[in-house]
C-alpha cells in the first residue's frame, strides 16, 4: 500500500474535525513549500535513504580525532 492509499485509507475514518485539521496542515504546507528555495528537495529520499543517510551521518560525522592534528 503506497503512502497516499493509506492516508486516504486513514482519512475515510477520521472523525472530520481531525480530516479539517490535516487539510488546513496540508495548505500551509503547499503554501510554504512553493516559496522555500530548499522546497524542490523536499521529499526526494526515500524512507530506507534517509535512514541510511541519518545512520551515515551519526558513524561518521561530528567524530574529532585529536590525534588527527
């Protein structure tokens, strides 16, 4: 089941003061998604890349060697 089929699949059972409060997320979202320069890469990864990504980042990144100096 793809991302979309589940919302809608989570939606139909919503009570509609909760579907009304995603919508109005969703706007605000689309609003501010069409103005940020960085909007375009929104959403470009993949779940598993971006755990990848983030267990990468975590191993490797922020590590001081003092002797590396």
């Amino acid at each position: 089941m793809t991302n979309r089929e589940q919302l809608i699949q989570e939606l139909e059972q919503a009570p509609d003061d909760l579907v009304q409060t995603v919508l109005d997320f969703l706007h605000r979202v689309k609003a501010i998604r069409k103005k940020h320069p960085l909007a375009k890469f929104a959403g470009i990864l993949s779940d598993s890349e971006a755990e990848e990504l983030q267990r990468t980042i975590t191993a490797e990144c922020r590590q001081v060697d003092l002797n590396e100096w």
